[in-house]
C-alpha cells in the first residue's frame, strides 16, 4: 500500500495510522498483502507479523519509544534467522536481543498517546497460526462511535459475550449507546477514561430541559454483578416527599423540621422535593419521614433553579471482581449462571501467544522512581523532599484547594519558593489529569503561564506537581474573594490582565490546546500583578484537522460555554465563552456564580446580557473603578463589556477568537475615549467584516447570526448617559 491513499478512511489516509489501528486490533488479514503466502506458510505469517509488531514501535509518537536503528537491525536480523514453528518463535518474542523492560508496555491510545505512562498492558503478540487465528470471534480492541480502543470489559452487540458491559448503535448520532449490564437501561457513551466513563441519560435530559416533573420519577441505582461493581460518582441526594391530603399540619411541620436547613422545591404537584448542594450532613439525618422517600440523582451545577442545577451526565467508575479479573486473565469468559452465581467459562488457549519484552530504549524511563531525575523533561522529586518543603503538608502552608487538588506553599533544599499541588486522590482520572498537566506545560513557553518545576514519580505514595510560587493570590482573591478589600486592582492594572490573559489562551490555542478550565480563580498574580494562567490538569491538546472534540463537559459552573454543555462539541470557542465571563468580572467585580441574584441571572453571564442589552452598564460595571469621574475609564469599561458580550453569545460562530479578542483589547486600552476616537474602535473593530456581526436582540436562545435584525451598536457614550 502506498503511504498516503486518499481513498481511505479519513483516520487512515496515512498508512502509518491505517497500520497502527489494524496492529492493535491484531488484524494482520487487512494489514498484509494476500499474495505473500501467509495462509499457506507459517514461517511467512510468523516473519510478517513480527515485523508488523516492530514497525509498531517504530511508528509511536513517543520518540522514546521507538528503537534505535541500531536495535531495529539487530531485531529484523533475528526474524530473518528464526524457524517460526511455536517453539522457535517464542525465542523471538520471549527474548529479543533487548534488555528486559517492564516499561515496554502495550500502547492502549495510540492515536496520540499523551506519554509511555498512560499504557497500562504488557505488548503482547497476536496469535500465528492458522487454525488459531479464528478460534475467538472476541476481538481484544474495538471502536464504537466516538470511543476508541475499547476493549474487556466492553462488548459490542452481536458479540455481548465477549464482555460485561455491551455497546451498540456505534454509528448513531450524537453517541453510540452503552447497557452497563444485561437486561438494564441503554445510555449514551459520552467518553470513556481507564476504569471510567461518562453517560448520558436522553430521557432525563428531555425532562429537564422541558423543567418536568416526570425527572424526579427517575433513581439512579447501582447495577451488581458477581463478575463487575459500579460506583456512580456525581449523584446527588434528592429527598421525594409525597403531599396527601392526610397531611395535618403536625405532620408537615414534623418534615421540616427533619429537613431543617435543606432546599426545598414544590413546584411539583403531589410532591416537594428537599436537597442539599453539600453532602456533609446527610449521613446523620437519621429514618426518613413518612411518605418521604431517597432518590439519587446527577448535578452538573450549583445554579440555584433545581432543573438546572440537574444534568443527564453520570460518571461510573467500574472495578472488576478478583475472580473475573483472574477468570479474563487466564483466557476465560466471565458468566454468570441462573442463580446469579459466578463462574467462568474457558476458551482455548492460543498456542503460540507470548509476552514481548523489548528493550528499554530510552533512560528516561527508569528515571520514573522515587526519588528519580527526569521524567518527561522535568525533574521529579521525592515524596520525603516534598514532605519536608512543606512542613508535612501543614494546614498553614495552604494556599487554595479545588476540585482536583490542594495547593501548598513549600521551600526547596536550594532556597526556590514553590507551589505544590497534592492531587486529592490516587486512581485512573487524577493520574490522567497528572500526566496531562506535565505533558501540556513541558510543550509550553509563555511568560504568562505558570512554570511547571517538576512532580512526583507516578508509582509514589501520591501525586505531586510542584510550580513556581506565584505569592500575590488570584485574581478572584482580588476581585471579590479576601484581598478584594485592599481595593489594589485599579482599572489600568485590570487593562493588563485582561490583555496578559488573552495573550496567554491566544498562545494555548496557537499551540492546539484548550485550557477548558479558564476561570479567575485559575489566574494568578505575582507581585507586579502580571498573570500566570494556571491548571492545566483538564485541557485538551486539539488537533488543527479537527472542528471539535466530542468529550462529557467539563470545567467550573458559570464557566462552562452553554453550547458545549449542550452538544458535547469542545472548541476553542469554549475558552472564548470562559474568558468572556473572565472580563465580566474584572468590570463589575461579582463572582460568576452568586446564588443571591435573581434566578436567571445567578449565573453572571446572564446578568451581564441583560444588563448590555438594556444598555444598563451603570448596573453592571464597579462603580470604584471610576467611570463617573473619568471619561476614559468610561469608555474602556463599556467598550470590554461589548467585547465580552461577543465572547458569552450562544452561537460559537458569532464568537470572536482568542486572537481577535487579544487584539481588540489592546486596541481599546491605546485610544483616545473622545466620542471621535471611540467611533472608530466600534465602528472598526479588528473582526473581519460580516453582517453577521449584529446586535443580539434575543441573547438567551439565539438561533443563529441570521434572526438578529439590528447591527451591533453600542450604547450612547457618558456624555449622553448620565
């Protein structure tokens, strides 16, 4: 075959991927030309394939995995040489002329494979023989839909003995669809990570979109198996109490009192509904009233209206039993029998099957060891060393704790001041998200993003990433958290952080990756308050091939661009729709998220359209800044509210990029505010021209650039306003 062929597939008019994904689905039959023999002479099927398996090393994105040309000689010498009957060929594939390796490991994402760490099985040969090669119709990898690399537990339709948990519908849009165990409900497979994944509920999400009640019939209960446990982790506890006509007075004050300091929603008829956004309490609220019952259900926001604060989207983590894990491990198929019981059907053994040790082909991996020097260019340290930098982890070393980690203050041995950031758990997601921080900042030089000093070995005690200490908090401190009160951010210094911050998401996308989390509470301020953009454990490297990636939403509430929490379409717009809150902020000096609004403006993105809209920006910008007393403070703060309303609309195409928002803002911060000077900043922005770019008459549920019918204007400028 010839090395690009636009004739196939779009994921393979490369051969290079063509032959990767065919290596790891074993299907040498599509991969190696007929009319060598293979079918007829198993010397030639055995030769083949162990070359296929060595030109899968050779093509990793991970140069440290590839051999040496050296070592690929030495190896295509010793297939040439070799008798390929079983016994000869284990030779081979027990013992080739590399030194043994536990790092060799089987490369589970090969598409673009974040580091050798995030490969988690043994490379393994595919069976040889003819007669062994169709003694299982379970394939070991498989695609569905959007998911990639599947493989045991995962099962496809036709073939749901082949695992536990079944996919179908992998060509149906939006998702294909997954049923965690025979006989149990159908949702969609959103994304999948290690021993997790992400579904949606289409039912659940109808309900809450249309706000009906039929949403709190539905309970999320945890399906059991001998053979795989679940764990659902983003349900909520929803206390359903039924309303009677025998409910006397005595009755009903007895249930508020059990449910005192709940929320409570009846909007529902028959029914009120009691919940807390904290889980702390609920342990110790003791026998549930009567007519009251426990429903558990997902959340994806801390809006205060009880539907929004819903989602369709559940997380579950599965862990395999010991006697299916052993029962797969040694060939088997994990059954369940009438009773419920476990047992474990066994298969054939593949004769010729062998585990490939291959040479360790860069130091780099014996490095990863407590203690060690170098791990994907940085240095890692020990647990102890860490331990020490921040007096045990004291409480008073605390700078911030979020929702992937606590952050610390710590002083190394050499005098250096760091941040170090102690991921709050050691499993499949934290150490996705740790490989992804230190891959994503080892690529990245920018003055205004945070310097990644080192971390921890992965096999440590926990997960350790250690930064440059940036001492004057964030930007949120400043703004409305503690230092709020020190009144330092004076509109020129909050000028600058706007442009630093745009400059710092515009290299991020230039760069092909999206931040996902952009947030004020993730800018940080040094002394002179120049911004570091920080946390990167979520971003996503985005390829320039790609229009979008489809992935389960994630981010921070009041952040989260509406459209990616609609269509499960992450872009670079996301971050726009982010930093577009970001700007809103530093005008007006409210969280994004403050419960004590209004219900549709609880969110600040909504606050700020309707107030822009109105023309309202009195009641939106801070009035310390001093746009009354300052006609250029005046004509700065209203013009970045009109920016910001570009960046927060629905519609990701009316959406500037990063690029055009970082130009506009240094634009704004150079000119003269007279009515003359600020004429031809919005009258010229450096958007290209379009009669698209219209002013948003119906914000809330804007269908398109086409039903607006007035062209951007803005409001009348401070001598006409007040």
């Amino acid at each position: 075959m010839p090395a690009v062929d636009m004739n196939r597939q779009s994921q393979e008019i490369n051969l290079a991927n063509f032959a990767i994904n065919k290596i790891v689905k074993c299907a040498f039959h599509e991969l190696i030309d007929p009319s060598l023999g293979l079918d007829s002479d198993t010397k030639i099927w055995g030769m083949t394939t162990s070359v296929a398996e060595l030109a899968f090393l050779c093509l990793q994105t991970d140069r440290d995995i590839r051999p040496t040309m050296v070592e690929v000689l030495d190896t295509l010498k010793e297939i040439q040489t070799i008798e390929f009957g079983n016994e000869k060929r284990a030779k081979l594939v027990a013992g080739p002329p590399f030194p043994e390796s536990e790092d060799r490991l089987l490369l589970k994402h090969v598409k673009s494979l974040p580091s050798p760490n995030s490969v988690t099985d043994k490379w393994r040969t595919c069976p040889i023989q003819a007669n062994d090669r169709n003694d299982s119709t379970c394939p070991k990898s498989f695609a569905c839909g959007n998911l990639t690399d599947l493989s045991f537990p995962f099962s496809l339709s036709p073939q749901s003995d082949c695992g536990l948990m079944t996919m179908s519908g992998c060509d149906a849009k939006p998702f294909p669809r997954i049923r965690l165990l025979p006989e149990g409900d159908w949702y969609y497979a959103l994304e999948k990570h290690n021993s997790s994944v992400w579904l949606g509920d289409p039912k659940l999400a109808t309900t809450l979109r249309q706000h009906k009640c039929q949403a709190f019939n539905k309970n999320f209960s945890l399906p059991s198996s001998p053979s795989i446990s679940f764990n659902m982790i983003n349900l909520n506890k929803f206390f359903k109490c039924n309303s009677t006509r025998n409910n006397t007075l005595h009755i009903i004050q007895k249930k508020n009192d059990h449910f005192s300091g709940y929320n409570m929603y009846n909007g529902c008829e028959g029914f009120s509904i009691y919940y807390k956004l904290s889980q702390d309490d609920d342990e110790h609220i003791g026998a549930v009233p009567t007519n009251c019952s426990l429903i558990r259900l997902p959340i994806h926001s801390s809006d205060g209206d009880l539907f929004n604060l819903l989602g369709p989207e559940i997380l579950v983590e599965w862990k395999l039993s010991d006697d299916c894990n052993k029962c797969h491990y040694d060939g088997g198929q994990c059954q369940i029998d009438k009773t419920n019981k476990f047992y474990c059907r066994k298969k054939r053994k593949f004769s010729s099957s062998h585990l490939l040790s291959t040479k360790k082909l860069s130091d780099n991996f014996n490095h990863d060891v407590e203690g060690g020097s170098i791990y994907f260019g940085v240095p890692v340290f020990s647990y102890s060393e860490l331990e020490e930098a921040t007096n045990d982890f004291n409480s008073s070393r605390e700078l911030g704790d979020g929702g992937y980690g606590t952050v610390y203050y710590g002083k190394l041995k050499d005098g250096r001041e760091v941040a170090v950031k102690r991921l709050h758990e050691h499993n499949c997601k934290r150490m996705q998200q740790f490989v992804n921080e230190i891959e994503i900042l080892t690529r990245l030089r920018h003055n205004n993003l945070v310097t990644l000093y080192g971390c921890t070995s992965r096999r440590g005690r926990e997960l350790l990433l250690v930064y440059d200490y940036i001492p004057n908090g964030t930007l949120a401190d400043h703004l409305h958290g503690d230092k709020a009160k020190d009144r330092s951010l004076a509109w020129p210094i909050r000028m600058n952080i706007a442009i630093e911050t745009a400059g710092a998401l515009a290299y991020l996308h230039v760069s092909d990756v999206i931040h996902c989390d952009v947030k004020t509470n993730n800018i940080l301020l040094d002394h002179n308050f120049s911004v570091k953009v920080a946390d990167f454990g979520i971003s996503r490297l985005f390829p320039n091939d790609v229009s979008h990636i489809s992935t389960a939403p994630r981010g921070t509430p009041g952040y989260i661009d509406p459209k990616y929490h609609e269509c499960y379409q992450l872009t670079s717009k996301s971050d726009v729709y982010s930093f577009g809150v970001v700007l809103v902020e530093l005008i007006s000096s409210m969280p994004a998220v403050d419960m004590n609004r209004q219900s549709q403006e609880i969110n600040l993105a909504n606050f700020a359209i309707n107030k822009i809209v109105k023309c309202a920006f009195h009641e939106l910008i801070d009035p310390s800044l001093g746009l009354d007393s300052d006609t250029k403070i005046w004509g700065m703060t209203t013009s970045v509210a009109e920016l910001a309303f570009l960046c927060l609309q629905t519609d990701r195409d009316i959406r500037p990029t990063m690029v055009e928002v970082l130009d506009t803002l240094k634009e704004i911060q150079t000119i003269e505010f007279g009515n003359e000077k600020r004429a031809k900043l919005v009258a010229g922005p450096p958007f290209p021209e379009s009669e698209d770019r219209l002013l948003l008459k119906h914000v809330k549920s804007l269908p398109s650039p086409n039903s607006v019918t007035d062209k951007w204007r803005t409001c009348p400028s401070i001598t006409n306003t007040k």
